[in-house]
C-alpha cells in the first residue's frame, strides 16, 4: 500500500510532469490486452487517457485525498514554514508550505506540498490551508507517511469555519424575527435554527455561545406568539 501511496504523491504533487504518463500507461495497458485476447485495446483505451491527462492537474489531489481518507492512518501535522512564490491561481497567490507529520506510532515526518498539490478532505470548491503553527488532523498510509491527506472538519480550523458557517443562517433568523416579532414564521424559523445549531454543535462550539443560543431558545419556548 505504501507504494500505491507513493505513485499518489507523486501524481498529485508533479502533475504536470504526469500528464504524458496517463495516456503512455493507457497505451500500455491496450497493448499488453491486444496480446491476450488478440483484440485492439489500445484504441478504447487511449481516448480515457488523453481524458484522464487533461484533468489531472485539476483532480489529482482530490483523488489522492479521496485514497487517503479510504485506506489511510489518522495522525497529525503542524505547518512549520509558508512561503508565497511567484506563481498565481485566479490572481491569487500559490503559497508553498513545509510541515511536520506525527504519525500514530509517533515518529515525525518532513512533507511538503503547495496550495495547487495540497490533498484536502472533503474535496470543496475553495482551497482551506490550516494557519502556520497550528496542529491540524490528517491521513497517510504507514508505508509512506509524507503523502497526507488534510482533514479539515476534524481539525481545529476546519471546525471553527463550520460553527461561524452555521452561525449565519442563526443570526439571520433572529434579526428577521428581531424586525417582526409578530411574525410567527419568523419565530418558528428561529426557533429551527437554534435548534439545528444546538444539535449540530453541542459539543465542540463557544461554550458562551451555547448558553446564549439556548437561553434565546428557552425564551421563545416560554413566550407565546402574538
């Protein structure tokens, strides 16, 4: 599996250098089929891989996340180092980090990768870097732990960006009813955001916010409508 994980790392992190190997390995594999049944696979064959070349420098990372978080290990990192370099992603940036992987027997491992490399899970459409310093929860296969998957609704930073996510749609709710405290749609609105929230995020959310969220939901349970 460690091998499996090191051809992921390396697709992922040089996928530029990789787009020649898919259709070479399609080509490949239809040659090495024609010899066995005699058939010309290598024409149904070449078409995915020219297909497979042109997206994966867009996909390659997802992929490996999708891996990693499959088959891998649960171990943690830090960012010891960021660096902006002189390429661009719409107009933004490319930031180069190095960190430091502990794996769960406990043995510490040099990675690097870049903002275009970085192997994230859930796959989203916005790229979510843990701060520099910060120890952050990730997957990698035993065999080759420098290929990491970064865990980001297990981490601390994935988990702060989820409650002031869901927070929105609570405020959101409570300025509408704070407008029309008539408004008994409003109300039960509110009270279904509280709610969610509370249940969502009982546990790992500002333990001020809770006590506030649930003294506002007690208070619209003991107020009657107008």
């Amino acid at each position: 599996m460690g091998a499996v994980s090191a051809v992921f790392y390396f697709l992922s992190q040089h996928s530029l250098l990789a787009i020649p190997l898919y259709p070479l390995a399609a080509l490949a594999i239809g040659a090495v089929l024609a010899r066995v049944t005699g058939r010309r696979w290598w024409l149904f064959l070449g078409v995915p891989g020219l297909a497979m070349a042109a997206v994966s420098p867009l996909f390659a990372s997802a992929v490996n996340a999708l891996f990693l978080n499959a088959a891998g290990t649960t171990g943690s990192a830090v960012i010891v180092h960021a660096e902006e370099t002189n390429s661009t992603l719409n107009d933004n940036p490319i930031w180069y980090y190095e960190a430091v992987v502990r794996t769960a027997d406990g043995r510490d491992v040099e990675t690097s990768f870049d903002t275009m490399s970085a192997s994230i899970y859930p796959w989203r459409n916005e790229i979510l870097i843990p701060p520099e310093g910060e120890r952050f929860v990730v997957t990698y296969i035993p065999g080759f732990p420098r290929n990491i998957a970064i865990m980001v609704d297990q981490s601390p930073y994935g988990r702060k960006r989820l409650i002031q996510r869901d927070r929105e749609p609570v405020d959101t709710a409570g300025a509408k009813l704070a407008a029309a405290p008539g408004n008994a749609d409003f109300r039960e609105a509110y009270r279904k955001a509280l709610t969610g929230f509370i249940a969502r995020h009982g546990v790992d959310a500002d333990r001020a916010l809770l006590a506030d969220y649930r003294a506002k939901l007690a208070g619209l349970e003991t107020q009657p409508s107008r």
